[in-house]
C-alpha cells in the first residue's frame, strides 16, 4: 500500500465519519432507537468484510483484528435483532385488553 492509497483511505473514513454524524444529528430522538435497531442488521457487512481480512491475512495480528471485528459485528446484529424484537413486543396487545374489549362490545 502505497502512501497515495494510503491517504485516500483515511480521506474516506474521515468524510463517512463526517456525514455519518451529520445524518444522525438530524433524526429526531423518537426515531433514533428504531432506525438503529433495524440498521444494526447492516453490520452483516462488517461481519464479512472481516472474513475477508481473515482469508487474505497471513500475521497473527492480522488474524486477531479479524476476529475482533468478527466478535464486534456479530454482537450488533444480534443485539440490534433483539432490540426490535423487544420495541416490537411493546406493540403487540396484551391477552387482558383483548378480553376487556371484547366484554366492552357485547
């Protein structure tokens, strides 16, 4: 990697980083927890991007940050898949009001 590739790579990490606080600066506090709990699944890609380092790393380090990342990744789409799983429940009817509505109507 030469210093060209280099600086073009931190270019882009620092301007994704830049717009990334920029977007999430603007939703509102409402729609924060639900926009991230489903975009946590996106991190599938982090997953496999460090199943790539691994298949082309040939260092113990190289490796290691493999599965860090792999660790990492993993844990936020599981965790984002049940933070849903849990707003999603807070919608549902519970068993009491359905039988208290249907008392209600008759």
């Amino acid at each position: 990697m030469n210093n060209l590739d280099l600086l073009t790579a931190i270019t882009v990490f620092v301007l994704s980083v830049l717009v990334g606080i920029e977007v999430i600066s603007k939703v509102p506090a409402t729609l924060h927890t639900p926009l991230m709990s489903g975009s946590n699944s996106v991190h599938g890609i982090v997953v496999i991007g460090a199943m790539l380092i691994a298949a082309g790393s040939h260092t113990w380090l190289g490796y290691a940050l493999a599965f860090v990342a792999m660790v990492f990744g993993a844990m936020n789409v599981v965790g984002g898949y049940a933070v849903t799983d849990r707003m999603l429940e807070m919608f549902k009817a519970r068993p009491d009001d359905t039988q208290k509505q249907r008392k209600a109507e008759v």
